[in-house]
C-alpha cells in the first residue's frame, strides 16, 4: 500500500489542526465539520463482521496502530485507560475505544482481543482487509504502512498516531495527539460525552 511520506504525513496533520481553528473548551483541536463522520465496516476482535452503527451510542476513540508496536501504541492505550479511570465511575462504560489495527497479518481477531482486554473493558479490538483498512484510513485522512521483511520475516508499520474523538452519534468532534497528558484526554472525554 502506497503512503505519504513521514514529512507529508506530518504537514498534513499540521494543516488539519489548523484548519479547525482554536475551541477553548477542547484540549485536542475541533475537528467537528471538518473531518468525516465514522463510518466503516470491520472486523471485531470476536470475529464479528462491524460497521460503525454497532458501537453507535457511546463516545468513541479511534486510534491505528498494531500490536507488535514497541512503544506509541502501548503507550497511548495506557494514557487512554487512565483517562478513562478518571472519569465518574458511573461515566465511564459511556466512553469506547476502538483500536484498529493496520497489520491484520499478524495482529488476528482472538489475539486483538487479548491484547485489548488488557486496557480495560471499554477497549475494543479492529481489523479489515486491506481494501476495508484503506478505506477508513483515507476517511480519517491518516496514513499506514509497511517495512521490508527481515530475515525472519518480522517487519515495522509506520502509522499515524492522532486520537480521534466521535460523539455517541458517530460525529467528528476532537483530533487529540497521543502524547497528550491524560488529564488532558480526560477532559475531552468528558466534553465529549456531553455532546453525546
């Protein structure tokens, strides 16, 4: 699969986040009416065939990225499980994430569950194929891609590593970068789920 460049991918984000303009009450930047709604249809880590509608009614936060991932994806999922926890008891299974992968190689639907389960219940586990994967990823306008295998046929995926936020209705409302404290995280989830 053909990507942008690191620098293109990185001019882009910068072009997005300031196409939105500044929202006091986001810590992330307004990406309502600016970025599409979502919309796809998937795997489930239960190996499940999904669109967008089955998770319609919650808050949802998408992040790409894959399992064999050394450092960003662990990382951002952690911030984003702490987050979570920081939210009123009784908000908090009124948020999801949705971890899509882009390796559906190597990260299969029982083991995306596994890994998943790990951050929380509120986590959930994606994949596609390849055409599905680069549907939503044009959408969302993100990027993906892949290394040259080596001897043992191990290879690295370069992905975006932006959060994106959805109101319970599937509407674009916050982009959020991955290294965001989670305080930050947590304010938005809130703000998020008021809008929902």
């Amino acid at each position: 699969m053909k990507t942008l460049p690191l620098a293109c991918a990185v001019a882009l984000a910068l072009l997005i986040t300031a196409c939105t303009g500044s929202d006091a009450d986001w810590s992330g930047s307004n990406i309502e009416g600016v970025m599409s709604d979502l919309e796809f249809e998937l795997t489930s880590d239960t190996g499940e065939a999904v669109t967008e509608e089955t998770y319609r009614g919650k808050a949802s936060l998408v992040f790409f990225g894959f399992m064999n991932c050394p450092d960003i994806c662990p990382g951002t999922l952690q911030r984003l499980s702490t987050a979570i926890e920081a939210l009123p008891t009784d908000r908090q299974n009124d948020v999801q994430v949705l971890f899509v992968s882009v390796d559906p190689a190597r990260d299969t639907p029982e083991k995306l569950k596994e890994y998943t389960e790990f951050f929380g219940p509120q986590f959930t586990g994606l994949t596609g194929t390849e055409s599905q994967l680069s549907d939503l990823v044009k959408r969302m306008r993100a990027t993906y891609g892949y290394g040259e295998p080596d001897d043992n046929g191990n290879y690295a995926v370069s992905h975006s590593s932006a959060i994106y936020g959805f109101d319970s209705q599937g509407n674009a409302q916050v982009l959020m970068k991955s290294d965001q404290p989670a305080s930050d995280i947590s304010h938005d989830i809130e703000r998020l789920l008021q809008r929902s």
